[in-house]
C-alpha cells in the first residue's frame, strides 16, 4: 500500500469496545486471487501492477501494518423479529484509507472464518455467493445506483458445507461505511444512552460531516431526514430497475443509505410485481413490491431506536420525510424511463398502467424499457414483439404515443436520454449462475466478460448482444437461498 498517496486510519475503533471484538482471520489454504478490481483501487487512491500480492491479505495469513482487524457488533430485525445475536459471523474490518481525494474507505474482509458472532456458522464464504456478490455491486455501481463495491476476490480449496460441499472464496469489499441501521438497535437496547450519543456523533462525524456547522440542537433531526431520504431515495432507484434485494433486514441497511449485503438478490425478468427472489421468505416479506414499504419500516426501527436521545416530534418529522421522498424520486425515475421531460399531473397514471400492463401479461422489464428507448429510431418491433399479442401492446403504444405527442423534446433528444437512464444489460440471474458454473470448474473468463459488459449497462455493445438476450426458461425466476 503506498502510504505516500493513502492514509490509513481506524476510527471505528474509537467507538466503545463493546462495538467489536477483535479477530485474526482463519487463513485458506493455497487461496488464489481471482479478480481484481482495478478500476477501483484508482478511485480509491493506489495502483498495483502485481495485484497478486494481495492473494495473502485475502486469504487471512497476512495482515498490512495498520490493519487491526475487528468483528463489528450490531442486532436488527430479521424477518420482522428482533435479534440481539447478530454482528459479523464471516467477516472482518480490516482498516479505513483515506485516499488523495479525502474520501474514506473501509476494507471488509467477508469470509474470513468464525467470530464470537458466528452462531452456529463456520464464518465462511463459498464460491458461488462471493462470485455474486462482486458481480452485483459492480453492476449496481455501473447503474448509478449506491452500493458497496468489491475490491478484489480469492478463491480456495477448503471444503465448506452448505446445501452440499462447495469451496471457500473470500471478498474484500469496500464502503465509505460498514455502519447499519442495527448498530443504531444495539447502541440503544444494550448499551444505553451515552453510547447510542457516542455512536452518533461518531457517524455525524465521519459520513454527514456537512451537519457538523448546523446548530447543535438540530442536528440529529437533520441527520435522521438524510438517513430516510437517502433509504427512500435508494429504494426507489432498486424498484425503477426491477432490482429486488431479498433480505431487508435491519442489519442490511446502511446507513449511508449503499445496497448492503448481496445474498438471494435478483433483477426482474418477466414482470410480476409480488415476485419472491428468496426461497427462505415464505410470506414475502420481502417481495419486489413490497421494498418501499418494508424501507419505511426499517426506517421505523432505526427512529425507534433513536427515541432515548431524540425528541419524539422530530423522531416523527423525519420520518415523514420518507413517503415524500420517495414518491418524488420514484415518479422523477419512470419519468425519465418513459421519456417525459415535461411533468404533467396525470403521470402516475400512465406509469401505474404500464406497470400493470407488464404485470399482467408477464413482460421482461428490462428489454420493455428499453425498447421504449430506442422506439424512434428503430419502431416498435422491441417491444410488441414481448407480447403474444400485439394488439394489446399496440393499444398500449397509442396512448403512450398520445402523452409524448404533448411533449417538446425533439426524438433524437427523448431517445439519447432514454437510453441513458434504461439499461440494455442487467445482472440477470442465469447469467451470474452461468459464469459461476464455468468458475467452479476454475475457468474465470466468463466471470471477467460479464463485468466488462456489465461496466457499460446503457451501451448498446453490439459485440455483446448475447448478454442481453430472454433468459432461456429455466434461468426465468430462479429463487436463490440465504446462503448464497
């Protein structure tokens, strides 16, 4: 690490001891690097030309002077079930960079072997959810969406058990922060007053420190508002996607308002608004359609656990700003997916038609819109061609015609911004499975294509059209586990 160019900091160890525990990692055997994410080992402020001299860092036999690592403590509600047993199980922060630019990382090293947070779980990462994970994040970064990123992945012999015996892997990712809404639960339901302040001062501090100038007695209610907008605003970009996370528990929300903690995550292929990505959420909780409002009631969560330092009315005030915010920035993103610059009131309507349109008839999300995107410059074929029947989607397409026959933009104009905001390629399921199939047979190509496509999401990248074919009928819906 070039201490010339990077600062090392770690400040989450100025918060109280009873915040983390400290752990060396359990070392892999024979670990191989696997990926590098070079790209953003610039952002961050260092370059490497042997990023294999990483592969011992990841593998847990080799840590950097500075890094000092710690299990971080936190509980949260899973599945709507407060648990005080949570913190990280399988994972360690390494340190914090700063880099030239003054932005602070923080390195995760996930699948680092058991922690007095474990359970009953051996604190390992497989293959397959780490190959998941980095894809995803990359995806969402190249989206314009927050997310945690992965800096690079190693891959092992050792055995780990799941449904069947897989291999270890291990990820570093990356965040400004690695806070969640449960440290905020943990703070107020274990520790007390003193530390809930402690811990949000400490946040303040490092990730709002625009609030530092705000008078005192505001300054936790102008925090919490930018904690619920960032979430409303967040989950208002996943569902403009069709992006459905899968475990929104409150443990899984940053507190910078990233997309935190890959597992059964999935980007929608035939439209159907209550589609379940994860096999274990039997009620579905956790739905696609029903994100927005299970981010109000994490943000609930956190409130409440912010009630011993906060006032109530302001505890209410913040919270409000969440219903606003995020039908603001939902109905501004499928403006923008349907190519209306010109805002008119009955809007919602037309978008609340189109969505239940795709709904019912089953129709991929992602070629939909951006067929819509290019409808001036190649016609209608891309998107009548989704429907068995045409007639239908040709009535569809008449109305829609009306509303942007009131509008001024020019179609070269409308179509370039289209395309800008509906991506052509998305981390569909059946792709990542795919390239995880062809990497457990250690062949890690196809992994690297599919980032390099998934690098340029809004590019039409004629070389890659296969990318952004139907998913074939057994990659459609797969439901994807815990686990993973």
């Amino acid at each position: 690490m070039p201490h010339d160019s990077v600062r090392i900091e770690h400040r989450y160890l100025e918060l109280p001891d009873s915040f983390y525990t400290r752990v060396n990692p359990t070392p892999l055997r024979d670990g191989k690097l696997v990926c590098f994410n070079h790209d953003l080992a610039r952002t961050m402020g260092f370059h490497t030309d042997t990023p294999e001299d990483w592969t011992a860092v990841g593998e847990g036999r080799e840590l950097l002077e500075g890094m000092d690592p710690v299990a971080m403590k936190y509980t949260g509600h899973q599945f709507g079930v407060y648990n005080p047993d949570l913190g990280d199980g399988r994972g360690l922060l390494l340190w914090e960079t700063i880099g030239p630019d003054g932005q602070r990382w923080d390195w995760h090293l996930k699948g680092a072997g058991t922690t007095p947070y474990s359970r009953f779980g051996d604190g390992r990462a497989v293959l397959r959810s780490t190959i998941r994970e980095y894809l995803c994040s990359e995806a969402m970064h190249a989206l314009g969406i927050p997310t945690t990123r992965a800096l690079f992945m190693i891959s092992a012999k050792d055995p780990v058990l799941r449904e069947t015996i897989e291999t270890a892997a291990t990820l570093v990712r990356v965040a400004q922060t690695h806070i969640r809404f449960g440290h905020f639960e943990f703070a107020a339901y274990h520790e007390g007053e003193d530390a809930l302040r402690t811990l949000i001062d400490h946040t303040i501090t490092l990730h709002f420190p625009e609030l530092l100038s705000t008078p005192e007695e505001d300054r936790y209610r102008l925090w919490l508002e930018e904690v619920v907008a960032r979430t409303a605003r967040l989950i208002a970009q996943w569902q403009a996607v069709g992006f459905c996370h899968g475990v929104m528990n409150s443990d899984n929300m940053s507190i910078i308002g990233d997309t935190f903690d890959y597992g059964p995550y999935a980007f929608l292929d035939d439209f159907d608004a209550g589609f379940i990505c994860n096999h274990t959420d039997q009620g579905g909780r956790y739905a696609y359609n029903q994100q927005p409002q299970i981010g109000f009631i994490n943000c609930q969560y956190l409130a409440r656990a912010l009630a011993p330092v906060m006032d109530e009315d302001d505890l209410r005030r913040a919270l409000r700003r969440y219903e606003t915010v995020y039908n603001e920035s939902f109905l501004a993103l499928m403006r923008a997916k349907l190519g209306l610059a010109q805002a008119e009131e009955n809007d919602i309507d037309l978008i609340m038609e189109t969505f239940n349109l795709l709904h019912e008839f089953r129709i991929d999300f992602t070629r939909f819109f951006r067929g819509l995107s290019t409808l001036p410059s190649r016609g209608p074929a891309a998107v009548r061609d989704l429907f068995v029947d045409r007639d239908i989607a040709d009535a569809w397409l008449a109305r829609y015609q009306t509303r942007l026959d009131r509008e001024t933009r020019p179609d070269t104009e409308r179509e370039a911004a289209m395309s800008r905001v509906n991506p052509k390629y998305v981390l569909r399921n059946y792709l990542a499975q795919q390239v995880i199939q062809e990497a457990q047979n250690g062949d890690y190509e196809p992994m690297k294509e599919l980032l390099d496509v998934l690098k340029r999401p809004f590019d039409e990248q004629p070389e890659n059209e296969e990318y952004a074919a139907l998913p074939p009928d057994w990659g459609k819906h797969l439901n994807i586990s815990c686990s993973s």
